[in-house]
C-alpha cells in the first residue's frame, strides 16, 4: 500500500504490497503468469502458461464449472452453457462477474501462508477474459488488528480522494499490454470496482503495487556509494508487472536477500520492458517512405506511452529532401516544426505551439546542447526559472503554463553523426520524471526515427531528381499545332524511385506536317530514363531530315545496336499530313493505336504491322496509311496503361478504345477520362499518352506554285505572296512575308541545278507558313557576312524576321520553310471567298 499525500485512512499503511498478476482465457487455461505469480504459487512462467488456472490457484468462484446443454439434453440449443455438478469433470471457465477471496497455501519459497486475490472477467478483443491479482498477507505490515480481519474486496475508485491519480496507476498492475488494450482492461476495472483491502467496516483501503527500489540507488547500495532505502521506482512510466518488493527490515543491501531478488527482478523487467516498448516503436514506424506520414508514425509512437508531449524539429534541407545539411548547427540555424502531438485537451497547444513555425534556439538552451552535442539532454524538471529562459524565445506567447514544472527530455534525430533534427518530449508533473534508463532508452528511440527520416529524406531527394529528370527529358509539346490540336500526360510508375523510359513527342516537319511518337525503353530506372534520352534526341533529329516512317525506324534501330546491347524500346512513330488528311505509320513492337472517328464516335485499333522493338536488328520495319477526315482523334500510349494484373493486353486495349471513344468538353478532359478509367489505380509501370484531334487544313487554306529558275522569280514569288495574303485578308503582313519569301526563292534559284523552285503557303491556326523546295541537296546556313561581302546575308535575315524556320532533305532535293506570326485580329478574320 502507498502512502498518500492527505490525511485518509489509508495513509497509515507503511508498506506496499507485491502483486502477482495472471491472465485466464475463456477455456480456463492460462495464459501470462508473472514472476510475482510464480513466488505466491509456485510454478513457473513456463510450467503456468496453457495449463487449466484452477489447478494453479486457490480461486474459488472466480472460476465456474460449465458444460454444454447437449450432454444432458438434446433438444436444448447446442452451445449453450449450464451449471453442473463437479463429478462431471467439464471445462472451467471464468465468471461473468468480479470476484475476491482469500485462501491459505503452501509455495516452495514462501512456505505456507495466506493469499489475497482478485478476479476481474474481461470482455473485448484478445484471448484474455479472467484478470487475477494476488498478494501476500504476509506484506502487509503496520495493523494491530489481526490479519485475519483483512479480506479482498472491490470499490469504485471514485469512492477515495485522488481518485485520478488512482485509476492513472492501475495500469501499472496490468500485464504487459498495448495502450489501447490496457486503457480497455482499465476502463473495465474502474466500472467493476477498484481492488481494496477492508480493514474493518469503515476502513477500506485501495490497492497499489510495490515496484521496488530503483536499480540505480540498488546498484550504488551495493557498492557503498549510497545507503539502501525502501521507496517507489521513479521515472518507470510503463508499469513493471514483474516487479516486487517488501519493506526492508534493515542490513546492508548486499546481504539483503529480498533486495538482492528485487534489484534481479526490477533490472530484468524494466530491460525487457524498454526491448519491448522499442521493438514495438520500430515496427510502428518506417511504413512508409513518405517524409510526412513518417515524422507523424514517430510522433505517435511515444505519446502517450513513453510521454505526454513530442514536438519534432527538422532542418530545412532535411524537410526539402535535399543533401546532408552544410556545417553543424549555430544559433542561427532555423529548425522547422513539423510535429506536435500530446495528450493534453484538445488544441491546448495548437495555437501556443503551431506545426510549420521555423525559430533558430539560443546557445544557453537544452535544445542546442543536444543539437551541437548529438547527446540527448535531460531535465528532470523545468524550473520558474528554466521555464522563463526557454518562453523567452516564442514572441507574444507565454508558453511558461505549458512547460513548467515538467520532465523533459531533448533527443537528436541524427543520421550517420549529422543531427537532423530533435525531439523533445515532456511528461505531465504528476508522472515520474526521466530518469538515466528513459535517457538511454530516448536515445536509442531517436537513433532508429533518426535512420527512418533519414531514409525517407533520401527517398525524397531521389524522388525528386528522378522526376527532375524525368520532366527535363519529355518534351514540352504544344497544345495547337498545323491542323492538329495536342493533348498529353505522363503518370511515373511505383519502381525505382518513379523514373522510366515512357516518352511522347510531337515534331514539326516540311510541308505543315506533324510526326506524333510514343516511345517505351525496355526497364525502369535511371538508366531507363538515360535511353530514353538518346533515343527521342535521336528521333527528333531524323524527323528533321524528314525520313519516311520505316527508314526512321530502320536508322533508330541501327543506332541503337551502336550504343550497346541493352538498348531496347519500342515505339510507334506516326505522320500527319493535314493539307491531305492522311495518316502514315511505322510500328517498332509497339501497341497499336487507336483511332476515334469523329463521324460515328467509334474507336477502332488501326491495323498496323508489330515490326520488333528497337534494337533487335535485323527485321525490316513496315508502313501502313490511313485516311481521316477532320475531328477524328487519334491515341497514342505505352503499354503501362493498357496491362493489368491477370488480364490478357486485348481486355486492356478494348477499354483503351472504350473510353477514347466517350465524348468530352476538351481534348485534356478526355486524357483525364481515359486516366482515370484505365490508370488511376497504383500502377508499377510508368505510362505516357498522347491524344490528337486531326482538324485538318482546308485546301482554301493553302496555295502553290511552280515557278522556273530565272533571275525574276524573286520577283514573281513576292507578287504571288502579296496578291494571295490579300485573298485571306491577310494584308497587313504582306511585307514581311515578302521580305522573307523573296530571300529564300533567290537563294533557291542561286543554288539549285533543276529548271523548277516550288512555292507554298499555309494558313494555319494563327500562323503563316512559307516552304520553297528545289532539286538542290546541299542544306542552306547562317554565314557571317563581311561589310564589303555581297552575298551571305538572306538566311540570317529569315533567322531574325521569321518565328521560326528549317530545311530537311526530299526525295527530289530539299525543303526551306520558315514560319511567320500573324497578328491576333488578322488570325481570326474569315477567309474571303
């Protein structure tokens, strides 16, 4: 029994009693047996467990003898249970109601005496329904009155003063629990009634355990640094129910043998007790590689069992997910509150101490004594004083009610010697302080959250130079293109960090056309991404050349046997020609695409030839040409969108031209649709799609000529130019198109050998493109022209007037093209008829 701090009839005991507790399943077989219970009864931890309780223990009407209706009446319902008699040797099973006694027996190392007992049934999740607490009556010293007036009995705990700081250390008497599990068993208790000793009828006095002596005054006992004495434990906020005591009947430590049996089972317990707690921490975080959710998971895991308040601080580059933060930390450095969590009322802290607040903490502070030392710092109660000097550094807050008068304890979050952040936890005043054991076990507590955060920092880091690199390699295509209006979206999968080899592209070519590509390099990873890299740079340079589809893939699949072994992708590589409405396509292994006709909204699977991945070698590459017609949408996408788990490809692709084909207010609320049908869940591969809306150019919208290689074609083609740009209306930029048109045509006719120089205008979507063609194959260039030079100067005034322009190789020779803004008005004005 504990002295009390008020004057109750309870605080004349002097001594405590030692507690041994059992749990009893719903067959009557137990199953934990402390070492307490093993001194009262005698067997041990190993010979209890799964043995029947009623053997072991003298509880008699804790535990009923029952038997199924069946064995002495069938028509009765079967499972139900009834009262027998013993002879008929049935199962014992635990009452459904609190019971005490009190009983007298014979243990190997008590001899014989009296045992107090308590029995509480359990209801709820778990295998225990039977609750035993027993004590010694020969502990119990300090009464005149003859212990046999002492009897067990029950009371509810608001029947006594201080009846929180009662039911607050009723957990320490339970076995080795869970928190929700032992506030469960707890709450059961309180409502059935705290355990007593009745003294007499007015007296009553409520039952708690005797920890022992604290292992470090023990030890130094031992030693002759300090003298023994008889107390409670300080700072063991877990409830040891393998501990025991009695009051010292005097000696020195060393020969005390009950001392020397205590310190044993204090030491054994409370290690085992921390393993747990620790084992049990380390399980509860690191689910997740998300920094967030694991500063959370370790937040959670001490509160409320190893304290009452943690507040997490975190470094900047550590929350940024970036290297290892430069230098150790000054008082200058800013720490980021990134957690509080605590079981005080509900927002008491909130506004005092808000998450995502940054400070720096002066030299004079615990806080930067763990930080600089890497050591973790205890205080074992925050003085007026202390209390002032650490509210001093939140401004136009007075956090002193929160913090004074508490137990703290700062620990660093450290990863391979670099301090990453700190914690710093705090008990309420009425628990044990910190204590020397709670300082080793916070420190080992912060090592492993420590290694967490650092690998979830890592992750971070990982993850965002892999999308970093991810987002540099896929191209920024335009959304409006000559007759062709582009939508696209890339998902990064689940494998190695969130990187792949997926990539789209749309690339301008001569004549107003578009190449459309979808390409998927073989793996994941960065050197996944790296191909991928090579291989659209390399594409985007052969569509320069304006290579037919099957040539294009030809040459891609060459290189790619030049750069190595490893190097395979697939891909699909598309032609559009707006002005003639037509599709031409090369296949390299790929998923075909899928064509949604505008006329009856139905998408089909295009039928190309499969052709083999890029970087097999040897396997000619075929063509295949469609016709459409304006507002047909054509979808292009890796094979990570159509697989899914346990299904055939053709499942995936018949959704694929389910969903393209489901109207939709725009071309990026379609790509939504068909992500989010076929890939909003979890997917491992990356995915890449591109959607196009074929608009098409009308043939009012285009116009050419041939004209013959003479010194006054420059001439003739500026007055062609001008004649046709005031047919669309278009008369405003006549001049420069003039300008830039006559520089080409007279660089055409200079260099080319044929007797003829094409000319074409396209009017597309807010711009004018020029191309001029001849039967030259030699590539026009910027040249420095001197002042006195002649020549030199026409292609460098196109590259200065023009918003863009380029040259490619035909069949026949080449292709100059430049491409001129028009202004907003004169873009959208009708084309006269």
């Amino acid at each position: 029994m504990a002295p009390g701090t008020s004057a109750t009839p309870w605080d004349m005991m002097p001594g405590r009693i030692p507690l041994g507790v059992v749990v009893v399943d719903g067959n009557g077989l137990i199953t934990h047996w402390s070492s307490g219970a093993r001194r009262l009864f005698g067997p041990s931890r190993e010979e209890a467990v799964g043995a029947p309780a009623a053997e072991l223990m003298p509880v008699a009407g804790a535990l009923v003898v029952r038997g199924r209706d069946s064995d002495i009446a069938g028509d009765e319902p079967m499972g139900a249970y009834k009262e027998f008699e013993p002879e008929l040797d049935l199962r014992t099973v635990p009452a459904a109601y609190p019971t005490a006694g009190r009983a007298r027996i014979a243990a190997p190392e008590r001899g014989v005496g009296d045992v107090l007992w308590w029995a509480y049934p359990l209801v709820g999740p778990g295998a225990g329904r039977l609750l035993v607490l027993a004590a010694d009556t020969a502990q119990i010293t300090g009464f005149e009155i003859a212990d046999e007036r002492i009897a067990p009995g029950f009371a509810l705990h608001t029947d006594f003063p201080d009846a929180a700081a009662l039911a607050g250390g009723l957990p320490e008497i339970l076995p080795n629990m869970s928190t929700a599990e032992s506030g469960r068993v707890v709450d059961q208790l309180l409502e059935l009634g705290y355990p007593v000793l009745e003294i007499s009828r007015q007296r009553r006095v409520p039952v708690t355990p005797d920890w022992g002596v604290p292992q470090r005054v023990a030890r130094m006992a031992r030693r002759g640094s300090v003298p023994y004495q008889e107390g409670p434990r300080e700072g063991d906020p877990y409830g040891q129910e393998d501990v025991y005591g009695q009051d010292d009947p005097g000696g020195p430590a060393e020969h005390h043998p009950v001392a020397l049996a205590v310190e044993h089972d204090l030491e054994y317990a409370a290690v085992r007790e921390r393993l747990e707690f620790l084992n049990e921490v380390s399980g509860r975080i690191g689910t997740s590689l998300d920094l967030a959710r694991t500063i959370e998971e370790v937040s959670a895991a001490v509160v409320p069992r190893f304290t009452d308040v943690a507040g997490t601080y975190l470094r900047e580059q550590v929350i940024a997910g970036e290297g290892f933060p430069d230098g150790p930390p000054d008082a200058r450095t800013l720490w980021h509150r990134v957690a509080v969590e605590h079981n005080d009322e509900p927002g008491r802290w909130d506004d005092v101490i808000p998450v995502g607040e940054s400070m720096p903490f002066p030299e004079q502070t615990p806080f930067f004594r763990c930080m600089t030392t890497g050591q973790p710092v205890l205080v074992e109660r925050i003085t007026e004083e202390l209390g002032h000097a650490i509210a001093a550094q939140f401004e136009k807050r007075d956090i002193r009610p929160l913090i004074t008068g508490r137990s703290m304890l700062v620990v660093p979050l450290k990863a391979r010697t670099v301090v990453l952040g700190f914690m710093i936890l705090l008990r309420h005043a009425d628990r044990p302080v910190f204590n020397d054991m709670d300082r080793v076990t916070g420190a080992e507590l912060a090592a492993r959250a420590g290694l967490v955060l650092d690998n979830a920092r890592m992750y971070t880091h990982q993850e965002s130079v892999a999308e970093t690199l991810q987002g540099s390699m896929l191209p920024q295509v335009a959304p409006r293109m000559a007759g062709c209006e582009v939508a696209t979206r890339y998902l990064p999968g689940t494998r190695l960090g969130r990187i792949g080899g997926d990539w789209f592209d749309a690339i301008k070519l001569p004549g107003s056309r578009i190449a459309l590509v979808v390409g998927d390099v073989m793996g994941h990873g960065l050197n996944s991404a790296a191909m991928m890299g090579q291989l659209r740079t390399a594409v985007q340079t052969m569509a320069a050349l304006d290579l037919p589809p099957a040539q294009l893939l030809r040459s891609l699949d060459d290189l790619a046997q030049r750069l190595g072994e490893h190097y395979l992708a697939t891909c699909l590589y598309v032609v559009y020609d707006p002005v003639d409405s037509t599709l031409v396509i090369s296949n390299a292994g790929h998923i075909p695409p899928v064509l949604v006709r505008a006329g009856d909204g139905r998408g089909e699977l295009l039928d190309v030839p499969t052709g083999a991945p890029i970087g097999v070698g040897g396997v000619p590459f075929e063509m295949a040409g469609f016709a459409v017609a304006p507002g047909d949408r054509l979808v292009l996408c890796t094979d990570g969108l159509v697989e899914m788990r346990g299904e055939d490809l053709g499942v995936g692709l018949a959704a694929l031209c389910e969903s393209a084909a489901h109207p939709a207010a725009s071309m990026d609320a379609a790509c939504d649709g068909i992500i989010r049908t076929l890939g909003g869940g979890a997917r491992k591969d990356d995915v890449a799609l591109l959607m196009a809306r074929l608009s098409g150019i009308p043939r009012s919208d285009t116009a050419s000529w041939e004209l013959e290689r003479t010194a006054s074609s420059a001439g003739r083609a500026r007055r062609l130019v001008r004649d046709q740009l005031a047919q669309w209306g278009l008369a405003e930029s006549a001049d420069t198109a003039e300008l830039l048109v006559d520089e080409v045509v007279t660089n055409a006719v200079r260099h080319a050998v044929g007797p003829y120089v094409g000319l074409r205008l396209v009017r597309s979507g807010g711009a004018l493109q020029c191309e001029v063609s001849d039967d030259e194959h030699t590539m026009p260039v910027l040249l420095e022209a001197g002042a006195e030079d002649e020549f030199g100067r026409g292609m460098r005034i196109v590259s200065r007037l023009a918003a863009g322009w380029g040259a490619a190789r035909t069949a026949r020779g080449k292709s100059v093209w430049f491409e001129q803004t028009l202004p907003r008005g004169l873009a959208e004005r009708p084309l006269h008829q």
